[in-house]
C-alpha cells in the first residue's frame, strides 16, 4: 500500500515536472523566434564596406551637411540584397530620392529600410526569414552610383546600426 503511495505521488510530481518543462520549451521558442526577428544581418554579401556612415555627412548633390539617417554598403549593381531579420513586406515602391524601395517590418516594432534597388523581389504581405533574398542592389533613385542605403527604426525612430549588438553578421549566412 505504501509503494502504491510513494508510485502515485511520483506520477503527480512527474505530470507537474513535464508540465513545467514545456513551459520553459515554450518560453525558449518564443525567444529564439523573438531573436531571429531582430535585424543583425548585414543585408549584402561581402558588405562589411561600409561608403557612408550613420550621422552627419556632406549631401554629395547639395555639398551641405546633412543627417544620414542610414548606412550606405558598397556593391555591385545586381547583387543580391537579403533581409536582414525575420519580418513581414509592408511597402515596395519607387520613390524620387530613393529610388525602388523595400520597408520590412519585424517583431518588437521595429522596421528595416532598403533603397536604391536595381530590383525589387518579394510583395507587400510576404514572409522572410533572414538571409533571404528580396532584390537587388542598384543605383535608382538620386544616387551617385552603385549601393544599398540601409535604415533601423524603432517605432519610427531612428537606430544607429553602430549601437546594435551582433549586426556585423552577414545575413546570407544565416541559419534557418
């Protein structure tokens, strides 16, 4: 009778064990899928060149200093571009100053900004995950030549890519 005791009571404390631990499985998927979201990825092979930093620059059309609300990559046009979170297409457009565009938006309200594109591969709506091609760089636009202007916003602020941990991963790499 005492083993038949000491057997249920382990049963119980097994059934609440098991229940936790899906609770905590639960919890690390939800911050692995919280974490993929961020945009850490640098959104063009090879692009660690770097042509125009985040902050004040000199307007090469005005040759007045301005306020670079993103960073320029260096590449050639055509090469891909990737998406460098998780996230959701919320605009593609052609845009006078930026010429082709693509705004994704990613968890935690933040959004990713891709401009001057040769082309334009995904459509409001879609799904990617990081590393994901969805176009290609280009020089539309008012631009000088070939590059990607890059941009991360927090509702709608702007972040200095500088200031976000990991964000030199390029996001071709990317594990999925």
């Amino acid at each position: 009778l005492q083993n038949q005791k000491n057997a249920g009571l382990l049963l119980k404390q097994a059934g609440i064990i098991s229940s936790h631990l899906d609770s905590v499985l639960e919890m690390i998927n939800n911050n692995r899928k919280q974490v993929q979201a961020i945009p850490t990825g640098i959104p063009v092979n090879g692009g660690s060149l770097i042509i125009r930093g985040f902050g004040k620059v000199t307007d090469p059309f005005s040759g007045r200093k301005v306020f670079h609300e993103g960073i320029d990559f260096a590449g050639n046009e055509g090469e891909y571009v990737h998406a460098a979170g998780k996230g959701t297409v919320i605009k593609t457009k052609e845009d006078p100053i930026f010429g082709r565009i693509i705004k994704l938006r990613h968890g935690n309200n933040i959004e990713t900004f891709y401009a001057h594109l040769q082309s334009i591969k995904v459509v409001v709506n879609q799904k990617v995950e990081r590393g994901q091609i969805i176009g290609t760089l280009g020089n539309s636009g008012m631009s000088t030549g070939p590059h990607l202007h890059f941009e991360i916003r927090r509702e709608e602020n702007i972040l200095n890519p500088d200031n976000i941990p990991y964000f030199l991963t390029p996001a071709s790499n990317a594990v999925r």
